[in-house]
C-alpha cells in the first residue's frame, strides 16, 4: 500500500503528540508528507437555526486559529526527522469529525493519525467521540493512540501482529502491516478461534466451534500459511499463529505478552460459522491495546 499524504488531527494534547511520533516514524518509512490540522469548533448562538452561520466573534476565532499556529510552529521546530515534510492548516467547523473527514476527501488523505483522548482509569473503556467517528467513518486506514502521558519518541515497528479471519478486509490489513513493518522486523498473523458460540448454532455435535469442527486449529493454520503466501513479501519473517479465546482480549494480550509496536486490523470481518463481527471488536482492542492500532476498512 502507498502512503503518500499523512493527516495528523491535533488539540496538542499529549495523546496528539504521540500520533504525530507515529505520523513520523510511518512517513520516514514511506516518503511521506504529513498535514497537521487543528479544528476551531464554532457554535451558532441558535442551534436551530437552518443557516448555521458563524456568530460574530470573529476577532475570538482568529486568536485561536493564530494561537493554534504556534503550536504548530513549536511543534514543526521540535521534529526529530527533519527529512520528513510538516505543514498545518486551522479550520473551522461545527463538528471536529467532520471537518477531519472532509479534509480527508478534499485533499487526497491517505492515512489519519490520532489521539483517542481517554483519560485514566476510565481509559479502557471509553473512545472519544472524535476519534470513533473517525475510525468508523474514514475511507483511509486510521492509527489511533491511547496513551496519554510522557514523552512521544519515534517509534521502530519492529514487531507488529495482524489479526486475520480470512475476510478480505484483513487480508488487506495484513498487506498494510507488512507495508509497516521495519526491514528486519517480525510479523505475526494471528487467527483467533472464539470457541463460545450462539445458542443459535448449538447442535447435536456439542455447544462449541472446537467441538463441531475438531481439525478447525490445523485447518486454521493452513489458510494462514496460504494468506501470507498471497499477501506478505516472502522477505519478511512472519509467525503464523492460531489462539482460541474471546477476540479482542486475546488480540491485547498477545500483542502484549509479545511487545508489539503495534496491531493492524479490520474494522468488520466474520467468525469461523461465518457471522459477521462488527467493528465493536475492533473498538475494544483500540480500547484495551497498550501499543497504538491501526484500523483499516
């Protein structure tokens, strides 16, 4: 995948800044350009009112925009890879996600780097707003970032893992994570067999997928040796995995258990009976990941 015009959405929160240590590190990799853009929320003194015209407090707006651009500017000062380009842009917008997703279409974006904005202890449960939208609505793969304090190196994604169930949406993910991977890094491809299945299901055979398809693991673990054949460079060290456990959980705790820089997954994809797992179980992994994920449509 070419990655070619970066977007870095910013508040200079520290979760921001994190993104943009991200946005660094994948455009050193891909020769790429990064965009900074800051949102100045503009709110009608009517809400109701049809015309959405902005209010008269365009001398407040401009002081936010000039202020936001120093931001920018201390922020471009402080690169630590000066052979990567930065520009920043100030809008104004009724709503943040918005504003990002129309840049987004307007300028050709192909991948977003954001800051989810949770805050400790409630950090592994919640999404900000902005950023659900944002993984939810972009046409582009989104890198999302949950951590929320200390400093923001640039990362080396020595060590990535890509979740896949065969769908073509994460077989693009695989591509992707290979794309991001550093030269003599480690891929994992992991499938997760999610044993627990719905009554709906249940047949004589028992009430679980390892029971009514005994040889699933090593039937499992050939199609992922037939997908990293048809999706990863052969150059690239790759381990294919098969886990049995509740998705998502399983997803963070590998990743964890084997350092990983990061998770590259789908946003919607199916079961071994084939359902369709919506992208809530992409949300709880942004949600539960110690490492940044990027999700992709």
């Amino acid at each position: 995948m070419e990655i070619k015009n970066i977007l870095v959405p910013s508040d200079f929160s520290d979760t921001a800044r994190h993104a943009l240590a991200n946005a660094f590190a994948i455009a050193s990799m891909h020769h790429a350009k990064i965009t900074l853009l800051h949102v100045v929320t503009v709110y009608d003194d009517d809400p109701y009112n049809p015309k959405k015209s902005f209010p008269d407090l365009e001398e407040y707006y401009k002081h936010l925009e000039e202020r936001a651009g120093m931001q920018f500017e201390e922020t471009i000062s402080r690169n630590q890879l000066k052979n990567v380009p930065v520009e920043y842009i100030v809008r104004r917008g009724f709503s943040p996600y918005e504003e990002i997703l129309t840049y987004v279409t307007e300028k050709d974006i192909d991948f977003i780097a954001l800051g989810t904005h949770s805050r400790k202890p409630l950090a592994r449960f919640f999404l900000g707003s902005v950023a659900e939208n944002v993984v939810n609505r972009a046409p582009c793969p989104v890198l999302t970032v949950r951590i929320d304090e200390g400093e923001a190196p640039v990362p080396a994604y020595q060590r990535i893992v890509a979740p896949i169930d065969f769908s073509e949406q994460s077989k693009r993910a695989l591509a992707l994570a290979a794309a991001l991977l550093k030269p003599d890094g480690t891929l994992f491809v992991l499938h997760v067999i999610e044993d627990a299945i719905y009554p709906a299901y249940f047949t004589a055979e028992g009430d679980s997928i390892l029971q009514m398809m005994p040889h699933i693991r090593e039937k499992s673990r050939e199609a992922i040796e037939n997908v990293i054949r048809e999706n990863v460079p052969a150059a690239i060290k790759t381990v294919a995995m098969v886990k049995e456990g509740r998705i998502s959980t399983t997803i963070t705790e590998f990743g964890e258990e084997n350092r990983c820089d990061l998770i590259v997954m789908g946003t919607h994809g199916m079961n071994a009976l084939g359902q369709i797992i919506i992208g809530s179980q992409a949300s709880r992994v942004i949600r539960k990941a110690s490492c940044p994920v990027v999700t992709i449509k």
